[in-house]
C-alpha cells in the first residue's frame, strides 16, 4: 500500500473544453468527497469515512470522522483519524478483506472476506486451492474496533452494498456468478439472485431501491428487483464493468469500465445505456463515487495513478455519443 501522507499522481492527457479533469487528491481531500472506492496501486483496499462517535461538534468546526481502510493482502483494517491524519490502530479482520461499508446508525461496520487465492482472470484454480471457511461479511464494533462476526454469505465475496432501508446487505459472489442479500440485523441469508460470470460492483438505487450489479467477464450490468428478487434488466456495457454509482436523484447509473478505459451513463429508470465517457489515456477505471450534491463524478484509474472528476452536469448537457 502508499503511505497514509501519499498523493494520487496524475500525468494523464485531458482534451481541452473536456467535462473531465484528472486531479492529484491527498487521501483526507478523497476522504472528504464521501468517495468509497475500491483502488489497484501497489494492492488493493477500500476506504470508508465514518462519522466518529459524539457526531458533530458544538463548535463551529469540522465533525471528526474516521477513515478505515481494508487491506487485502496483510488482511487487517488501518484506522486514521480524518481531522488529523494520524492512524490510530490497524487490527486483524480475516483472509483478504474487500468491500467495507458502516450500518446506517455507525455503530457496525460490515467487510468483506475472502479464502480465494489471489490470481489473475482465467488462472487454474488448483493451483492454489480456495480455504471456503474464511469467506464471510466480517462484522466490526467501531467502538472496540474489533472482529465480532463473520456471517457465511456466499462464495468469495466481493464487493457489495447495503439497502435504501439499511437493512440488508447485498452481497457480489464473485465465483458462483450470483448476488445474495443478508439480514444485516441477524446475518441470515434472505435470497440469492443469480447474474452472469465474476460480479463484483454493487450499487442502490437511492430513489428506487434497485440494486446494480457489475459483472465483469461479459461486460453486464443488471438490474435487480431486491423486494421480488428477480432481474428486471441487462444492459451490456463492455469493457470490464468493476464498480458503479447513481446521482442522488436517482435518474442516472455511472459504470467504470476498466479495459475499455470509460464510463459508461445509464439512464436508470429504463435501464438503457445512453452514452460512454472516454477517459484520458491510461486511465483502467474501477472505483466510481458521485459528489453529495450530484455535480462531480469521482473516478479511481488504477494504475492510471490519477483520480479523474467528472462535471456530471456539464456531461449531461453535452451528451457524448456511445464509442
């Protein structure tokens, strides 16, 4: 991993008049745009700010929040204190812990945890055989910041996403092609969904509460009734979709597309992919996060090294052609 006080590098190429600019963004200014994305550096790890426990300040002042980061290679979750930069703990969670995100009150936290080796795409899995008892969503006390569960939700888990309600979990099953939703209050399993080859990113609706479900190996994305727990669409992206995200209004879906190098705009009450964003050359796109006020698209290009931002607005009006 970078060090906490590393920045996002960017010597990416943006057209002139572009609705798009590549940034160098310290990790507490990533932090304060909410974006929660799952990055490639040197590893892999996701980010989650939440707020600290006493919430708001009386004083005019910024709230304290924490940052917590899973890594996946050590296995352990870093702590750092977003008001000041300084890591406050880094504690043990279980075998290659992926998506974070905290329960709607802030009192748990929710990872991902995986026994899958870490190989590339299509490598022989017996090479190096999968442990399935340490797959799980991890359950965290963010008072104790501790490991205080695991919940058996699945095969290798991925990434995934938590209910308008925030009552349940919906989880990407990245080796049996599949989506399963958890009872985030008991851990039970409530249904599973099944989608195409290697889902990874997963996303809510905020209006309607339909969920988006990435899955790379065929360039799809699905759209999914989670109350009648069926695929109400597929709209086929290309590219090697890895994450998405909705403007808070709901209207419109953004999909990362690694290999094809853009984003993806689908209108998401038809389900009808619109147009695709080309990002500068170099960027392999993954992580995606929309601004609170729904004006500026963040986008993590792996090795790209860069944070590209996106006018959401400025795009909407220019309305780019699919490539």
């Amino acid at each position: 991993m970078t060090s906490a006080s590393s920045n996002l590098h960017s010597d990416l190429l943006v057209p002139p008049g572009s609705s798009i600019r590549a940034t160098t963004l310290t990790r507490k200014e990533v932090a304060r745009c909410s974006i929660e994305m799952y990055a490639s550096f040197m590893c892999r790890f996701s980010v989650l700010c939440v707020l600290a426990a006493g919430g708001m300040l009386a004083r005019a002042e910024s709230p304290r929040y924490l940052v917590f980061v899973s890594h996946e290679r050590s296995g352990d979750i870093t702590v750092i204190d977003g008001t000041t930069d300084d890591v406050v703990t880094t504690f043990h969670v279980g075998k290659r812990p992926r998506g974070i995100h905290a329960a709607s009150d802030g009192k748990r936290l929710f990872v991902t945890l995986s026994g899958s080796p870490r190989m590339a795409p299509g490598v022989d899995g017996n090479r190096a055989p999968a442990d399935k008892t340490a797959d799980g969503l991890g359950v965290i006390d963010a008072a104790t910041r501790k490991l205080i569960d695991r919940w058996h939700v699945g095969s290798d888990p991925e990434q995934f996403a938590i209910s308008k309600d925030g009552k349940f979990g919906f989880v990407a099953n990245e080796d049996d092609s599949s989506a399963s939703i958890v009872d985030l209050t008991s851990g039970q399993s409530r249904g599973k969904i099944k989608v195409s080859e290697e889902p990874e990113g997963m996303g809510v609706n905020p209006e309607s509460g339909e969920l988006y479900v990435t899955c790379e190996e065929k360039g799809e994305v699905f759209a999914i009734d989670v109350d009648a727990q069926r695929v109400i669409a597929k709209i086929e992206t290309g590219g090697r979709p890895r994450s998405v995200a909705f403007l808070p209004d709901g209207l419109r879906a953004y999909v990362a597309c690694e290999n094809g190098g853009y984003i993806a705009v689908i209108d998401a009450q038809s389900h009808q992919l619109l147009s695709k964003i080309q990002l500068p050359t170099g960027s392999l796109p993954m992580g995606t996060a929309v601004s609170k006020d729904g004006k500026e698209l963040y986008v993590s290009t792996g090795r790209g090294n860069a944070v590209a931002i996106i006018d959401s607005q400025k795009h909407a009006a220019q309305r780019s052609p699919l490539l």
